[in-house]
C-alpha cells in the first residue's frame, strides 16, 4: 500500500456495494483489502501496509483483554496519574505496551507517541529507514470499562521529515499532513474503521477465523440528522455560542444520544449522522480533547465520510501544533449539522 493522496468520489455504487455502502459479496479481510490496495500502486514498497497489518495485531490483542478485562483483573486504578494528570486505568497501560511493542518491530516507523507518554519515541531516523510516525491513544474512554460500555483506540500515521532532529517538532504537523487515520471501537463487537484519504472503510472482528471483515466500504454520512452528542451537564460552563445552539437544538426537537466514550460517540454519529461537540469549559478553556491523536485522526475520517470538523470556527486539520498533548474544542459530524453549530458560534 502506497503513501495515501487526496481523492474525489463519483458517488457511483460498485457491484461490491448495496444501500449506504453495505459489503454484499465476497468475505474481505483487512489484510487483503491492504494488498489488494497495494497492488494498485505499482511503486509501493509494502512498509505502509505492514503498519496497518501491525496496528489490526494490537488491536485484536487489546479487543480480547477488553472482554475478559474482569476476569484477567485490568478493571480500576493503575494507582498512577499520566502525562496528563489523569488517573491512569489499568487497561490504558496494557494497551499502551501492547501497541508500543507491536509497532516497534515495523522497520518503517521513526517515531511512536502515545497519550501515556510524556514524549515521543524516536525507534529509528529518516537515514536508518524510519518514514513514518505513528500517534495513539491506547485506550480512549477507558474509565467506562467498569460499565461495560464501549471504548476504543484511535491512531494517526504521518510522514516522518528527516530534516527535523526533534521528534516533538516532527509529530507537530496540521492534520492535514495525516496520510491515514482511524479507530477500533470495542463494543458489542470489535469494528476497525479506516480512511487512507480514498474513502472511509469498515471492518468487523470476525472471531471465529480472528480476522476484520469488510462490512462496509466508502461510508457516507447524512447531510443531516437530528441529533446531538454533548454532555450537557457542563453547559453552563459552555461558551455563549454553544448555549445558543443547545437552546436551538431543544426548540427543533433534536434528540440527545451521548455515551461518554468519544470513539462510541462519533461512531455512532459517523454511521447514523447527528453532530458531536466537546466545548471548552470554565475548566478547560482550550478544550479538553487532544489535537494530534483524538482530534485529527477523528476528524479526517469525518470529513472523508463527507461531514465537517471545526475547533471553534476553524477547520479542525488546519490548526498547526504546537506539542504532543495540545488540546482542544471541537464539533465534528454531517455537515449540516455542523453548520447549525456554526451559524450559532458566529452570533
């Protein structure tokens, strides 16, 4: 599989396509749907198809320990906080060393940063072979495994530049330098969601052959739908703007769906439409949600599903970093819907 560029969608249906992108023909794993992939880019060296292949290893790994999370003792408090100040789950930290470990054998990779380390790591430089970069949350809402509700992983892969000797400056690229993005959610089953800037893609763990399976490919979302993600508990600490809209959205008879584990949340906003928001607070004035590895890898996957993705009232892949644990507002989802959010941020 080649380096990802930019693409346009016909919008014509593939005989491989039914209603709203639903696979109907022939199983396709993951791994072939890489290769198949590759084999259309006559000049690709494979490297880029075997972090993928590496990134659905640990994902397969950590989707077992989910569901035996109990039994295998990963529920509750590692006892530390993170980089973040965060209290750190158990799970965060199996999942972090089950990716760190995975990915560090893959000879392309350069540099590795995760949610639970305070910097990057620089595995390789440009001259040793190292092309990419590979950013992750382990485990995003893993504080909801006590409940048994879905969390997820999220990862970003982009370019390495040799010329830049730090590894914080080289992972401090806009999201949209992203050459791929994506997340597994670990719910009632285990989906692997994908975009490489051609389409989003859908896979599904199929556990009797330990394989993600094609379940739906070029995933559209709705220009519209009536429903908002946001937990409104916090909304007198919202900006002006988003009370307006919340106010509005009460007034139209939209419906409020909101899990607390944003990879569940947009999901389920991906897939049925709606508008996701996570506002700043009084508490957290530049927003809670990190840039380079909740942010853009989310948004990139929204916008190849052609909805939108702002922080503020800017394109959310258009912001430059600044450090690995940047954070910020956002409101992301169908694009209408986001535009309603807009028209009320604006005043």
């Amino acid at each position: 599989m080649s380096t990802p560029k930019a693409s346009t969608n016909s919008g014509q249906s593939s005989p491989h396509q039914a209603a709203r992108g639903v696979v109907t023909d022939n199983l396709l794993s993951l791994q072939t749907f890489i290769l198949d992939e590759e084999a259309r880019h006559p000049h690709a060296s494979g490297e880029f198809s075997w972090i993928i292949s590496a990134i659905s290893l640990a994902a397969k790994m950590i989707a077992y320990k989910v569901r035996h999370v109990r039994l295998q003792g990963g529920v509750g408090s590692q006892g530390d906080v993170n980089v973040q100040g965060e209290e750190q789950i158990k799970m965060d930290v199996i999942a972090n060393e089950v990716i760190m470990r995975v990915l560090g054998s893959r000879h392309s990779i350069a540099v590795l940063g995760s949610e639970e380390d305070e910097q990057p790591t620089i595995l390789r430089r440009g001259s040793e072979g190292g092309k990419y970069c590979v950013l992750f949350d382990p485990l995003d809402g893993s504080s909801n495994l006590d409940t048994a509700v879905g969390v997820g992983t999220i990862f970003t892969i982009l370019l390495n530049d040799p010329t830049i000797p730090g590894a914080v400056e080289t992972v401090c690229q806009p999201g949209t330098k992203q050459v791929a993005a994506g997340y597994v959610l670990y719910g009632s089953s285990t989906v692997f969601v994908i975009t490489t800037g051609h389409g989003v893609h859908m896979f599904e763990l199929d556990m009797s052959v330990g394989s993600f399976l094609l379940v739906s490919r070029d995933l559209k979302m709705p220009r519209t739908c009536k429903v908002y993600s946001v937990n409104e508990a916090n909304t007198e600490g919202f900006p002006e703007g988003y009370q307006r809209y919340l106010k509005w959205a009460h007034a139209n008879d939209y419906s409020s769906r909101y899990i607390g584990s944003m990879v569940a949340d947009v999901h389920r906003t991906l897939v049925k439409g709606g508008v996701f928001l996570y506002p700043p607070t009084a508490k957290h004035a530049g927003g809670k949600l990190r840039l380079l590895y909740e942010a853009n890898p989310m948004s990139f996957l929204v916008e190849q599903a052609g909805g939108m993705s702002v922080s503020g009232t800017k394109r959310t892949m258009e912001i430059q970093p600044k450090e690995l644990h940047e954070r910020t507002p956002l409101v992301m989802g169908s694009s209408g819907e986001v535009e309603h959010v807009l028209r009320h941020l604006r005043g």
